[in-house]
C-alpha cells in the first residue's frame, strides 16, 4: 500500500511563499508553475504589476452574472440577453461562461442562452440543485421557447446533466436537441474548434421522442 509521505515545508519566507501559495490556488497552476508567476512577478515592473491588480480588482468591482441566463455582464443582462437581435424561441444550455465564448465564435447559433454554473457531478457532491435549473425551467414556462439545444460538455458529468434536463423538459412539449458527435468525447466544449463545434450545431439530434 502507498503512504504519502511528510508534505514539504514552505522553501521562501513571507510574502513571496503567500503569493506562491494564493497562485497555486489558481485551476490548473501547480506548485512549479505558481513559483515561476511568482518569481515573474517579482522581477516585472511596478507600472505592470500595478495594471495587474487594478483589472483584477475592477473585474471583482464591475463584473457579475447576468440575471437571466448566468453568463458574465457588467449590467443587469449580459450583452447577448440584451440583443434585441437574437431569437427567443431557441435556448442552448452549457456549462460555464467560457462555453459561451466558444460556441459564439462559430457563428452558427443566434438564439439565447443558459448557463447552468456546472454539471451534475456526484463525487463533488454538485446535484441539481447546486445548478440553476429551476431558473431554466421557469424560462420555458410561458411557452415562447420551441427547442432547447444541450451543449454540455461531452464527458460523464456532461452526459448525465443532459439526460436528467432532457427528461425534465420533455413533458413540456418542447424540442430538445443534443450537439451531434464529432466532439471529442470527454473533453471541454472551449477547447473544440470553430469548425467542429459548428458541424455539431448543424447536426445536433432530437433526444427523447
């Protein structure tokens, strides 16, 4: 059997080990990578690090969630809610922001969005009511929206999410559309290219029936 051993004490002192530790708490920065940020930091300019803090500080002061659909804004509804352009009778649900960004650089999609903060995940203990479902179904209520397309991500928790909404809005009538294959399975829909992800909105199939 495999023991762990002791974990390694702090190597620097103060305020250079607290930054190397706040970094590390960044998603996908390592003890080695927040080392080296922290050593990039340190020896940049005072004018670059300043304009560091100051956009993460107004990012915090001025960014939010967009009252409708959860994507990022700096108003009360994002940019895209906002549109008076898009259509209202098609929603496409994702996972993040980011995916958001991803799909809106294929072009192919004009409707509206959801973002649901998440996916069904029970090994992090996220259910469904960790995510903002009940706030998509009260979307669909009134009847304006004619399909729902689900674009989680195609992995575990994406493909469970999918089914259990699938299942949810079924009974409403309304169509309801996953993006066809093509994606990379169990991979991150922001890291699909244009090209991909616009065929699997172009071939995406009806679930349920």
């Amino acid at each position: 059997m495999w023991v762990a051993g002791p974990r390694l004490a702090p190597v620097y002192e103060g305020a250079v080990q607290d930054l190397i530790d706040e970094l590390g708490r960044l998603p996908g920065v390592g003890p080695k990578s927040a080392q080296r940020i922290a050593f990039h930091l340190l020896a940049a300019d005072a004018h670059d690090v300043k304009r560091l803090v100051d956009a993460l500080t107004e990012v915090k002061a001025r960014v939010r969630f967009c009252e409708l659909c959860g994507n990022v804004a700096e108003a009360e509804r994002c940019r895209i809610c906002a549109d008076p352009r898009r259509s209202d009778d098609v929603v496409c649900v994702v996972e993040e922001p980011k995916d958001v960004v991803a799909i809106e650089r294929t072009r192919e999609f004009r409707g509206r969005y959801h973002v649901l903060g998440g996916a069904i995940n029970p090994i992090e203990n996220v259910g469904p009511d960790d995510l903002r479902i009940k706030e998509l179904m009260a979307r669909l209520a009134d009847g304006t929206v004619q399909e729902v397309i689900l674009a989680t991500d195609p992995n575990i928790e994406g493909e469970a999410t999918a089914s259990y909404l699938a299942r949810l809005i079924a009974p409403m009538g309304i169509t309801v559309s996953r993006l066809a294959s093509g994606l990379p399975v169990g991979g991150d829909l922001e890291y699909a290219d244009e090209v991909t992800l616009g065929r699997a909105f172009e071939g995406r199939r009806v679930v349920g029936g």
